[in-house]
C-alpha cells in the first residue's frame, strides 16, 4: 500500500476530505465509484462535485452538491462542466484532468469563479481520481472551499482562471507543471 501525503489545506472540510479518499480501497492507485459511500462523509457532500469523463469534448456534471448548486445559482447535473468554464480557461482545464486521470495524481487548486449572484470568489478545490468500472470511464471527485470575496461582476456563473495548482502524488508521481 502506498502512502499518500496530505498536502497543505487550507480548510479543514478539505483535510478531511482528503483523509477519506486516501482510506478508500483501490485498484493500482485509484478507488472505483462503488468504494466511494456519501454517507460516510454525509457533512462534507454539500461541497462535493463528481465529473465522468466522456470524452476531451464531454465532462459530465454527475453530482454537484447544495453549497455547489448555491454558488451556482443552478443545480448543473447532467451538464458538460467545459460549458461552465471561462472559453479561455477551458484548454488549461482539460490539460489539467488529462494529467491528473493519465498519471493519475491527486490536485489542489486555487480558482477564481463567479458566483451566480455577481460576486467573485477565491476557492480551494481538491480534486481526486476515481474509475466507475461500470461505464469504464475516469471520473474526477471534488470538494470545494469558498476561501474569500475578491469581486463583483455580472450575474452569471462562471470559472475565471487557475490560479495555482499543486499536485498531489499518489504514487505515480505529478507532472511538472503548475
């Protein structure tokens, strides 16, 4: 069993979520959507998204918990998560999951977004790699922190940029780029 180090988080909903990730039984180095239980972590799933990978043109929202739905303005399961972001953030975006579900690794990133009401925030997101042996696609699980206000805009949701990113080994190393 490979010993995953927790990176630096800023919110202890993140901590802990990763906690339980790393708990999960896998397969090589990733859990299959059947090891992972919303109710073992029944207070944290308010902030937890869960994407299936379709294709480079197709990430499927398949879970987006309430405080996601509320930022959101919208529940948008069953929406393409490319449609949600920034047109020029969105080739950074799926550069990010290639790595992350290729090698795989784990990732923290910080995110500017637009809330649905106007206001701009800074988030920490953690996001990890999962399979669904059933569909045989990757699928990425995520929890997101609200961090801080940093502006307004207009009323339509909407990620900004990556800020910053940290990967995350989890036993086949993390690429070299941030």
């Amino acid at each position: 069993m490979t010993y995953i180090v927790r990176p630096d988080l800023q919110t202890e909903g993140a901590a802990r979520f990763f906690d339980y990730w790393s708990r999960l039984p896998k397969e090589g180095l990733v859990p299959d959507r059947s090891a992972f239980s919303p109710a073992k972590i029944a207070d944290l799933m308010r902030a937890v998204t869960i994407l299936e990978i379709w294709s480079r043109a197709l990430i499927e929202i398949r879970l987006a918990g309430t405080a996601v739905c509320d930022v959101m303005g919208f529940d948008p399961t069953g929406r393409n998560m490319l449609e949600l972001q920034l047109p020029s953030v969105r080739e950074r975006y799926l550069r990010l999951l290639e790595e992350q579900v290729g090698r795989p690794c784990g990732r923290r990133n910080l995110l500017k977004a637009r809330q649905a009401d106007g206001t701009i925030l800074r988030a920490e997101v953690v996001t990890l790699p999962m399979h669904h042996v059933v569909s045989g696609h990757d699928m990425i699980l995520s929890y997101f922190s609200a961090l801080e206000i940093v502006g307004f805009g207009e009323n339509v949701y909407q990620i900004l940029a990556y800020e910053q990113t940290q990967w995350i080994d989890i036993g086949a190393g993390t690429p070299d780029w941030s």
